[in-house]
C-alpha cells in the first residue's frame, strides 16, 4: 500500500510476525519496538528457556549442557512456544513470536519471518552485559544448530525459509525497524 503524499501509513496490526536470529542480533529490541508501535504481546523464546532454567534450578548453562544430554529440554520449549504459536495464529489479533526457531515453529501461521544477524563481533559487543560469556555464547549457538538437526532436521544455517533477512549492524535500531515496518505496511 503506497501512501499518498501528507497522508500516514499504518502498521497492518492483524499480522503474526516471527523474529529469529543468533544472540545479539537485536532481535530482542526489534520486538520491543514493534510490540509498542502495533500495540501487542510478544514472547521470547530465550525467556521461555531462562524460566526453564529457573524452574529446574539450574543455571543458563547447566540447562543447555542438560540439553545437550537429552531432547526432553528443548522437546518442552518447542512445545510451549509452538502451543503459542498455535493460540496467537489462530485467534486473528497482532502477535511477535521470537527465537531461534520461531519461523519453523510458527509455519504458515506466520504472516511474517524475519531473520536477523550481525557479525560476530557486532554480536559479542551487544551482549557484553549478559550474564553469558562468549565462550558460552558460541558454545550455545554450536550446541543448538545440532540439536535443530538432530531433532528436526532443521539447517539453523538456512536462510530460504525467512521472507526478510536483515544484517543489523548495517544500520541503527532505529533504521532496521523502520525496514520492518515498511514491509507490514
């Protein structure tokens, strides 16, 4: 939809979007802002998996290395985020869904798949205030591209499925909402 000179253009605000990418990609604060401008809910899946974490008692990387033991961890994320999925898919209001599967999980539910990254070093720089390390970081991202395919046959490396790729350190938080909105315009 183009706008016409003085007029606005709204955000499409019945979309289910799916953001994914590496830690410190900015997915995060993409959700933020896109939350707060179509005025809905959006869940983390980095979150679902700390409060497993805090639920079992077990430190971030205790519950990655218990993942790395057995699928039931990650087989409990799925299902909750694909649950989710299903609910806010299926109910026509304005939802984000995020995290490192949220494009695979959300199917052809998703009105949107966005998929965002930076160079490592960008990355490193981002999280430097986390609780994780970047030795943690880069055992994590390892760790999980290998379960993806272990479990589900999912290449984490495979960017075809994503409507819309985004190199994040290419431009300001700012400037990579404003390319997220244009395209739900």
């Amino acid at each position: 939809m183009a706008a016409q000179e003085g007029s606005t253009v709204d955000i499409d605000t019945s979309l289910f979007i799916t953001v994914s990418g590496p830690p410190g990609c900015g997915a995060t604060t993409l959700c933020e802002q896109l939350a707060d401008a179509i005025g809905c809910p959006y869940v983390s899946g980095g979150e679902v998996f700390r409060e497993l974490a805090e639920d079992r008692d077990m430190s971030l990387n205790q519950l990655i290395a218990k993942a790395d033991e057995s699928d039931e961890i990650d087989r409990a994320l799925d299902q909750r985020l694909q649950q989710i999925a299903e609910k806010w898919g299926m109910s026509n209001k304005p939802f984000i869904l995020e995290s490192r599967l949220a494009g695979w999980i959300a199917g052809d539910r998703a009105d949107l798949r966005l998929w965002l990254d930076a160079p490592e070093a960008v990355r490193l720089e981002r999280i430097d205030d986390r609780i994780e390390t970047e030795a943690e970081m880069r055992v994590r991202e390892v760790s999980e591209a290998g379960r993806y395919e272990s479990y589900y046959e999912i290449d984490i490396d495979d960017r075809e499925f994503y409507d819309l790729h985004i190199n994040t350190a290419r431009w300001s938080k700012r400037a990579v909402f404003t390319l997220v909105r244009a395209a739900i315009e």
